[in-house]
C-alpha cells in the first residue's frame, strides 16, 4: 500500500472482495506493524477517512472508496528512562528478551516509579521503540513477580505487542507458547507429576494477597508439575523438593498460591510460606545458611518459548538457575561420606 512518507500516512482503495469487512479489522490486515487496537484509537480520534472521516471502528468497508490512514508521531512515554543494567538474551527490531534478577520490578507502580524495567527498556531501546498504542514504550504483555527471576519477552513495536499478547492470551493450548519454571519448595509431594487445579480471586481477607477459591468463582487456574530432585531434611518437616511448573494458565502468584494451597509452599516466599522459621529449623545444617539468607521466593522463570509474532520464527530460550538459587541447591545436597581408613583398606 503506498506511504506518503511526509504526513506519515497509508492509503487503501478497497476492492470488491474487501466489501462488508469491519474498517479496524480490514485496516489492520492490510497495514504492516499496527495492531487492531491502535486502528481503533486512530479512528475515534479521526485519523481515518475515506473522503470523509470515519469515527466508529464498526463501519463497512465500501469497494471502491480510498481509505487514508494518518500516523501520528508516538508520544514520549510519561515514564522516564534509568541507566539500569539489563542482561539481554536476545533483540531485535520488534522484541527483545531479558533474563531478569529478582528484585527487579517489571512495571513503575505505586511505590515503585523509579528504578523499573521498564524505565530500563526505555532508555536501552530509545528510538527503536516505534509505538505500543502511540506511545515510545515497551510493550509489556506478561510480567514476573519482583522476586521471581527469569525470563521475559516485551514487545518494542505495536505489531509485535499484539501477536505476543495473543499467544500469551491461549497460555500455550495451540502450541505457540511454552513456559516453565524452576522452584524449590517444602516437603515430598505425593507423586512425581501432577496437576493443581484450583480457581484463583483476590483474597477476602487480604486484598493484596490471591487464594483459592470455592465452586465458580474466580478465574480458572492449571500448574502442572514434575519433582526434580528430593533433599532430605534433619526430619521430613525439613525436607525440600526442587520442582518444575509449566503454566496452562498465567494467573497473578499462580505458582505461589498454588504450591501453598497444597501444602508444599515455596520456599522463602514471603507472602505464602507461612511456617518458613519452623521448617528452617529442619532443614540439614550445612543448608540452614543457604536457606536463611535467601532474600527471595526460590522461584526461576527457566524456559521461554514462542513463536515470533512478526517473522512467524520458533524462539527458544533458556536461562539457567541465577547463583542464589544455585548456590541453594548445592548447599541442599547430601554430603558424600567418606570411606573410613579401614575401609580403604579391606579394598586394597
């Protein structure tokens, strides 16, 4: 379609086979790089016309009519870039992958309007953010719990916002999408595998925390899990199990309330692992320090993988636990026993 690059504008003849379409849907398709959301804004603040200007994003399309597109430069973003180092695992023009520490908030909130990743992307990516809604941002289509380590994609383009945000929408069910985490938690699980199935809401009694919920409500919510490892403990209240989760569904704290609600919290986790003192003091000595020093929840985003939203390419990351966790499940391994003098012997 031909850009007239001084207005910065697209313009469409529609054909016969174009007749009846939805005019945001049909714009959308047709233009590179912009989602269906912003065609809709661009519409209702009268950007687009077809001799004259349309307002409802609803509007047929009509062969034969010249559709004109104006492009608005994208606004800075209210939210200022922060020299923050950033540990990239990959980048493009359309995304880029990060391998986030714990302690590091994804979106500026109250309480936190400095100091995020997004005003680190923000100043990392600079003019290579062409627009998420009209606006120089990052396009944040999933986020980590501060003190939850891993991997995260963000969008830098409003295309790319828009395929992610989609795949992330199906949490994986059509095979685009595959995430899974590392974390340790407390206690033996009855089975290697599982499955927890348990709605999730906004406590009732705590409106900052989630909980299960009973009969219908709150929001679906699916973890499946397969146990790793079994550290034993000085008694089993001290034992701990490292874990993987995959996520069928990406709901706030999904795998924190869920692995509390049956029991096997996660360890260091703050907010859902009540009992932390208690179980601390079963725990094998040499781990006691390891597991007391952790300053956060033991749980690592490890595997990311989607298919690209712009070029259609099968992404695959990893990123392997960061050294605090590492340094854990060193500590919580047995320690070898050494085979006495005589025993030496009576070998030789």
């Amino acid at each position: 379609m031909p850009i007239d690059e001084e207005i910065a504008s697209h313009t469409i003849v529609a054909g016969p086979e174009d007749a009846g379409q939805r005019v945001d849907r049909w714009l959308a398709a047709k233009i590179d790089g912009i989602s269906r959301a912003r065609v809709q804004a661009l519409i209702r603040d009268g950007h687009v016309s077809a001799g004259a200007t349309i307002r409802e994003p609803r509007t047929p399309v009509k062969p034969g009519l010249t559709y004109k597109v104006n492009l608005p430069p994208p606004e800075d973003s209210n939210v200022q870039g922060e020299s923050i180092a950033l540990d990239i695992v990959y980048e493009d023009a359309d995304l880029i992958v990060i391998d986030k520490p714990a302690g590091l908030v994804v979106h500026p909130s109250a309480g936190h309007d400095a100091g995020t990743l997004v005003n680190a992307l923000i100043a990392h990516c600079g003019e290579s953010l062409s627009g998420i809604g009209g606006v120089k941002r990052p396009g944040i289509v999933h986020r980590l719990d501060k003190d939850t380590s891993g991997l995260l994609v963000v969008a830098k383009t409003d295309a790319a916002h828009a395929g992610l945000a989609e795949q992330f929408k199906s949490h994986g069910r059509d095979g685009r999408l595959h995430r899974s985490y590392l974390a340790f938690v407390w206690g033996r699980l009855p089975r290697p595998v599982g499955t927890i199935d348990a709605r999730l809401g906004r406590s009732r009694t705590n409106r900052m925390k989630i909980a299960v919920t009973r009969g219908e409500v709150g929001r679906e919510a699916r973890t499946h899990y397969e146990v790793l490892d079994v550290f034993p403990g000085e008694t089993p209240a001290g034992d701990i199990s490292l874990l993987r989760l995959v996520l069928e569904t990406g709901r706030t704290h999904q795998i924190r309330v869920h692995l509390a609600h049956i029991g096997h919290p996660v360890v260091g986790d703050p907010t859902y692992g009540a009992g932390f003192k208690t179980r601390l003091a079963s725990v094998r000595a040499n781990a006691k320090d390891r597991a007391s020093a952790l300053m956060r929840q033991a749980l690592h985003a490890e595997r990311l993988a989607f298919e690209h939203p712009v070029t259609g390419k099968k992404l695959n990351f990893y990123s392997k636990l960061p050294p605090d966790l590492e340094r854990l499940g060193e500590a919580l391994k047995p320690i070898p026993v050494k085979p006495t003098e005589n025993r030496r012997r009576k070998r030789s």
